[in-house]
C-alpha cells in the first residue's frame, strides 16, 4: 500500500454544539452486550475502550424505546424501566471520560424482529403476542400479516420516541440517533414496499418521510439545545437485502426533504460496502454521498472500512475478514472531495480498538484482522 494521507480524518467537526476532535465514528451493531435489556459494567468499558482508541463519537447499539413493542430481546438495551437508569449513566460516564461524545440509538423494530435473530438464521416472524405496530401490516414485499396503525398508535409511537430522547438528556448522553434504517419502523414508512398507507403518511415519497419528520420533531423538543439528532438510514433491508429507498437523487430529495426541514443534524448512511455507487447513473456517489448532495445535511459513510468483506459474509462460522488497505485510499479520495464527514468503522474497530490511531501512524502491521469469533463475545475484544 502506497502512502494515503489520513490527516482529512483528523481534523475537527462540529456536530450541534459540539466540537468533534476528528471524524471517527464508533457505530451500533447490535451485538447483544445487554443483559435483560441493560448494559453491564462490562460494556461500559468496551464502548469507552472505543472512545479512548480514537473514537470521538460512540453510538450504542440499539435501545428500545418506552413502548411496549418496541422489541423484546433481552440481550439489547432498552431505554425504558428504572432499572436500567444508573447502568446507561454509566455507559455516557465512562466513554466521557476517555474524551468521547456518546448517544444512543433509540429503536422501534415495528414488525421486524430484532436484527441478532435474522442473522442467525430464525427468518421474519410475525409476533402479534407483542402487540407490533407498522405502517401497513406488511412485514416483508408482498407479505401483509396485520392492519396499519392508527392514528392514534402513531402517536403513541412518536411519544415513545419523545419520552426516551428526555430520559436519555437525564442520563447524560450527548443527543441521540434514531435507527431509521434496515427495515424497523421509521424506515417501514420510508420504504414504498412496506408502505401503503393513503393518508398524510404514505404515498409520495415526501409524504413517507412524514413520519420521521414527526419523530424528529418530538425528540427535539426533549434535547436541549445544540444537542444532535442523528438519523441512521440504509437502502438494505433486514428483509430484502436489494431493497432501494429511491430509483433517482430526485426521488431520495424528496423522501428526505421533510427530515430536513423538521431539523436532522446528521445522516448516518448505513452501507454493506461503502465503495459501491447508490445509483446506476454513471456517478460513483455512494450513499452517504447521494444524501449529502441532495439534503446539504452533513453525513457519515460506513460499510467493510478497513476490510475485504461485508458484515453479513463475515457472520459465517469462523470467517476471519482479510484486511483491505488499499480501499483506504478511496475512502479519503471520497472524503477529500467531501462526500462525507465522518467515517464509522465497527467490525475493525472491535478487532483492534485502537484502529484510528494506528492508521494515522501508518502501524497497519500492527492492526488486527477482524474473525467471527469477536462477535461471540465482543466485550472481551481487546479490552486493554
């Protein structure tokens, strides 16, 4: 690997009222580091341990919200119940105290099971033991299994999201992300093929961007102000992994154009492999890249940095993910041109920690590669 210049990645950004040192993103991935929804002392420290080896922003992994069928794995968080009040102060504590800004990802599966069950194989299970709510009662294209919310469960919905963007202002966190993406429910009204509702919240794609916009809204009126909301997004699906949110830039502006207006801070654009184009057009615009240009809402690109293969090909039994140096060049070549403004990197920063420091330094020899194994337990991934 030739010389690149990581330098872009170091300089500050401003996010709210906050001043990130650099442009590192420690993302959610669901990798089940709760106990009966509440994270450990334990995971405290692997989210600060990120923090301390260059992160300036640590996302956690989803969290349920305060509605009774937001989920029900017991192994993810949840922002809901006393009981886990003191565990996520703990959590915003301790990656303070390494330097780090911290948020939460709040979370509503809607009709999708939560994504660790998918992963292993259990498929999509309608579960109406837990009263789940989405747009249109379609819990896959073409597989309708229930009838669409009500108006008034929307609105139950958004006061979920409203009541635990206030507790987690309580609990010190930073701001929040909203997990809009892979298929859960803010990104059910977002994707046609789930949603076919004819009133204000579906149809055009403005109009299934409505939902959202409410979301945000409510969420804003709880943080306090200059606190980010961060909006995570994907084309993929738990679902369907080909699944597309918009055929043109035209039709992304569109879908986005009421986030946008209610006040999103940032995208987290959501990719199995940064690298590759959004739309068949002839621009090598990832999606990061699309959103930016047709929100002017900054972004942050994900997907396989630093590795030679995707997150779901890398869940397979005893896969270790080679390293892939050289498609660090083409990360900085799209950020130099400002595709994007952060970079969240997950599986190589549970492998090695400290990721970012060591490609400043350009120590790759001394960069672990990333193995299945880590997902089994990764609290104990290179913890010191």
């Amino acid at each position: 690997m030739g010389p690149v210049d990581f330098e872009g990645l170091f300089t500050p950004f401003q996010l709210g009222k906050f001043t990130l040192p650099n442009r590192f993103v420690f993302p959610p991935m669901g990798l089940e580091v709760c106990k009966n929804g509440i994270p450990g002392d334990d995971s405290a420290e692997y989210y600060a341990r990120r923090a301390q080896g260059g992160a300036s922003l640590v996302i956690t992994e989803g969290a349920y919200i305060d509605h009774p069928s937001s989920g029900d794995n017991p192994m993810l968080g949840r922002i809901r119940g006393e009981d886990s009040w003191d565990a996520w102060r703990n959590v915003a504590t301790k990656v303070h105290r390494e330097g780090g800004l911290c948020v939460p990802e709040l979370w509503h599966v809607g009709l999708i099971p939560s994504g660790p069950d998918l992963l292993a194989g259990k498929g999509i299970v309608y579960r109406p033991e837990l009263g789940q709510v989405s747009p249109s009662g379609y819990i896959a294209p073409g597989q309708k299994v229930a009838e669409g919310m009500s108006h008034a469960q929307i609105d139950e919905v958004i006061a979920a999201y409203a009541r635990s963007t206030a507790k987690a202002v309580e609990l010190g966190f930073d701001g929040i992300e909203l997990h809009g993406a892979h298929g859960y429910i803010i990104d059910q009204f977002l994707w046609k093929e789930l949603n076919h509702r004819t009133d204000r919240y579906g149809g055009s794609p403005k109009a299934r961007g409505q939902f959202a916009a409410e979301v945000i809204r409510a969420c804003r009126a709880e943080l306090e102000p200059g606190m980010p909301i961060i909006m995570r997004m994907s084309f993929w699906k738990m679902a369907d992994f080909n699944a597309r949110l918009a055929e043109t830039p035209q039709e992304l502006e569109d879908l986005l154009a009421p986030l946008v207006e209610a006040g999103v801070d940032l995208f987290d654009c959501s990719q199995r492999r940064f690298w590759e184009p959004t739309f068949a057009d002839g621009s090598d615009l990832n999606l990061a890249g699309w959103v930016k240009k047709v929100t002017g809402v900054p972004s942050c690109t994900i997907g396989s940095i630093g590795l030679d293969m995707d997150f779901l090909a890398s869940l397979s039994a005893d896969t270790v993910a080679p390293l892939n140096l050289e498609r660090l060049d083409d990360l900085m070549r799209r950020f130099d041109r400002g595709d994007f403004d952060l970079v969240a990197v997950g599986r190589a920063m549970i492998a090695e920690p400290d990721w970012p420091k060591l490609v400043r330094a350009s120590a790759f020899d001394q960069l672990k590669p990333f193995a299945t194994s880590l997902m089994a337990d990764p609290l104990m991934a290179h913890v010191k």
